[in-house]
C-alpha cells in the first residue's frame, strides 16, 4: 500500500507541473493593481493552470497565448528583461488607448500581436520578431503605433489585418527579413530603417515617410505605395494593377532598377530619380491653378498633344483656330499680323481642327494657357540620359527651353555647362529667364535654385 501511494502521489506531482508549464491562455488581471509585465502582485491569470503568476511567460520558458481585454492599467511596463509569446491579443473590452513602455526590457513575439478593439495601443518598447511568420494585425478599428526598433532578424512580419484600423511604425526596422503589407489598412512606415530584405505591399496602402535603402519593394495588384517624404529605395517593381503615388513636393529615389506594369503617378514639385534602368511610363502632374499662360515643359519622354490631350488638360481656346498652346520659333521674324495669321509674333499655335498628333520634344518648352481647375497631366517614360535640345541663333537669339526629367534640375551645374565647358550662352545673359506672369526674371548661378519638373524658361545664345 505504501508503495501504491507514493506512485500516486508522484504522478500528480508530475501532472500538476505538466499544467503549469504548458503552453496556454494567459490573461492580464484588471484587479492586479499593477502594469509591470513582471511584479509580486501576480498581474497573469492562467486559464488552464488555473492560478496567478508574476509574468505571463512562466518565467521565460513557454510562449504562451497574452490577452488584455480591461481598461485598468493602461500605462505597463516592459521592466527588466524581454517577455516571450506566441500571440498578444487586444480584446474588445481594450477599448481604451493602452501604453507599453520600455524598462530595460522589450517584447519578443513568435505568432502575433492583434488588435482586436476600437482603441490604438502604442509600443514604446523594442519588438522581436522570432517566427518564421509574425502577423502585427489590426482587426478592428484600432491601430497600432511602434515607436522603438522592430528586430525582424530573418524572418518575415505581415503588417495588416482585417479592420480598418491604421498601423504605424515610428521606429527603426533592423535585421535582414521580409516585410509585407497585407489586408485593406494603412501602414505608416518613418524612421531610418536598415532592414535589407524585401518589401511587398499586397493590399491595402503603405505610406513611406523614410528610406528603406536596402529593401527591393514589390507593388501588387489592388495595393497602394504611397511617397508622403522624402525617401530612397533599393529597386522598384509595380505589377498589374498596383499604385504607386508621389505626393506634392516629395521625392523618391530609387537606387537601382524601375519597372512599372500598373501605375505610378508624380505629383507637382515632386521628384523620381532612377539610378539603373527604367521600363514603363509614369504620369507627372504639373499643377496650375490659374488661367495665365505658363512655360511648360514635359517632365516625361513620349507624350503627345492633339485635341484630345488639349480638352482633357483645359487647354483654352482663343481667335480663330488657336488653341492654348503654343511654340517658339525665333527662325523667321516676327509678323504679329494678327487675324487669320496663326503665327502671331514667333509663336505658333496649336489649331482646333488638327486632328494629328504631335510630341512634347524632350527639352523643349511651350506655352500653355489653360482654364485653370486642372493640372497639366504627362504620361510618358521617364527620362534618364542628358538631353541636348535644339537651339539656333535665328532671328533673336532667344530660346524657349525646359527641364526634360522628373526630377529637380540644378541651375549651378546647367549654367556652368552651357558657360564654361560649352560656351553657350552669350554674355551678359548668363542666366535663364523664367516668366512670372508679367515679365522675365532672370536667375543666375549666384542664386542657387532648381528648375521644377515641367518649367520652361527663355536663355539667350
């Protein structure tokens, strides 16, 4: 009997620590009166153990499956060492905005974390990513915010979700994985990120506001790349039905290689600058909000005007057949009949009833007037070798020329070429004018400025 006893009782020694060691749900306590994920106070409820412990990850031996479903303890703290789970879930009863601060420690998570409530929980602690696949999910209406650094190692994190709650990633993307957006969300992505893997964005949008410069970045079908600060890629790729957007006055450079199956648009003042090859067209806007006549110059390669291109930019019709866009010709001189004549002065308009097409010549300008509710749109391929448009003396030696690139063109180095190396311009006109509306402003080298995509400007040979 003795012999039976002690059997029995060792095997419900070994069972009891069996229970306790197992993986399983463990729950933050709304009564623990405490946010340390480490404390006396025994802030984890084990639901199979069915007892307290001080931190949910029996003592950094099992990942276990975290969830936070009350409003107390909104502010926790990370303190001491990094915590181990499989999953962290928000629950819907989280409803209110919950804090996780860094103390000497961080989160290290092998499945996922979710939101599943209306409120946007941050981390302000560094974040492990140490499964071959971690979801950082936002199911419901709220988000989530990551101000440290996500360690993504070799693995892969899947930022997204089925809600239509934000994420946000403040930090520093470190290690040599994979990120992808999935799910219909946005994604926020700032920081210096150093991470070399590859980018997907696979539904949904992803807003890039820093440089993933060693990161390839893919576009899929029905997802959105979004360029809302400055920013530098490795390569591009856009595939059937993907969206990339360049916002106004931002720029993105891609180190490497561009190519673009879907679409991918330039807002005005923005910049694309392709260090390898490029395949593909882009849309560069040029915005005008006025109806003055402007000097314009197509940013893209291959564009055509015709009367289709004309009504579709507002372009304004004006006497006779002439329509709101114009050349320069200074090779005959100036007539300036007026009437019937359609080359009024050295300008030559385009006609209402021309039903060919012509092509913005790379580095040429025009003059544009246009009823003033629409940009000025260009499709075309993007251009990246140097453009030597043609000039003559002709009758004035004067002539309409433009920025050919859809990128920034710098007034220093277009002097100093067309001065010193090629002698070209003729003193005193050492300078390029650009029309203001009323008159010419000539800028010169000593006022250190770009040309825009898209502007045009007078320069005397």
């Amino acid at each position: 009997m003795k012999k039976n006893y002690l059997l029995t009782v060792i095997f419900i020694i070994s069972f009891i620590s069996f229970s306790t060691n197992a993986q399983q749900d463990v729950f933050s306590r709304s009564d623990a009166g405490t946010g340390d994920w480490g404390s006396a106070n025994e802030p984890w409820y084990y639901q199979t153990s069915n007892n307290n412990q001080g931190d949910p990850d029996n003592d950094n031996t099992i990942r276990n499956f975290i969830k936070i479903g009350h409003n107390n303890n909104t502010t926790m703290t990370t303190n001491g060492r990094y915590y181990r789970f499989e999953t962290l879930d928000f629950q819907t009863g989280a409803s209110s905005q919950r804090t996780i601060n860094n103390s000497s420690g961080g989160l290290s998570a092998s499945g996922g974390i979710y939101n599943l409530s209306t409120a946007t929980h941050t981390f302000n602690t560094p974040i492990g990513i140490d499964g071959a696949t971690v979801q950082l999910n936002a199911n419901s209406s709220g988000g989530l915010t990551f101000t440290e650094t996500i360690f993504i190692n070799a693995n892969t994190v899947n930022f997204g979700g089925s809600g239509s709650g934000n994420i946000i990633v403040n930090g520093t993307i470190q290690g040599t994985g994979n990120v992808n957006k999935t799910g219909g969300n946005t994604l926020t992505i700032s920081g210096s990120n150093t991470y070399s893997g590859t980018t997907t964005v696979s539904a949904g949008t992803m807003v890039l506001n820093s440089n993933i410069i060693d990161s390839d970045v893919t576009v899929n079908n029905g997802a959105t790349l979004q360029i809302s600060e400055n920013a530098t890629i490795s390569s591009l790729t856009i595939n059937a039905g993907g969206i990339v957007i360049i916002d106004t006055s931002k720029s993105l450079t891609i180190s490497n290689n561009f190519t673009n199956n879907g679409s991918a648009t330039a807002h005005h003042g923005s910049s694309l600058l392709v260090g390898g090859t490029s395949t593909g067209d882009i849309t560069y806007n040029v915005d005008v909000t006025d109806t003055d006549w402007h000097l314009i110059s197509s940013p893209v390669d291959g564009e055509q005007y015709d009367d289709a291109w004309v009504t579709a930019n507002g372009i304004v019709s004006g006497s006779n057949n002439n329509r709101g866009i114009s050349t320069y010709d200074n090779d005959v001189a100036d007539t300036n009949n007026g009437g019937s004549d359609t080359a009024t002065g050295h300008w030559r308009y385009f006609q209402a009833d021309d039903v060919s097409a012509s092509t913005f010549e790379a580095g040429v300008g025009y003059s544009l007037k246009g009823n003033g509710s629409d940009d000025y749109s260009f499709t075309g391929a993007i251009q990246n070798d140097a453009v030597s448009p043609k000039i003559s003396q002709g009758a004035t030696n004067w002539n309409l020329i433009g920025n050919p690139y859809a990128a920034y063109l710098d007034i220093d180095l277009f002097l100093a070429e067309n001065t010193t190396t090629n002698n070209v311009l003729a003193p005193p006109f050492q300078a390029i004018y650009v029309w203001n509306g009323s008159g010419y402003d000539p800028i010169t080298a000593d006022d250190d400025s770009h040309i825009y995509p898209g502007q045009a400007f007078f320069c005397k040979l």
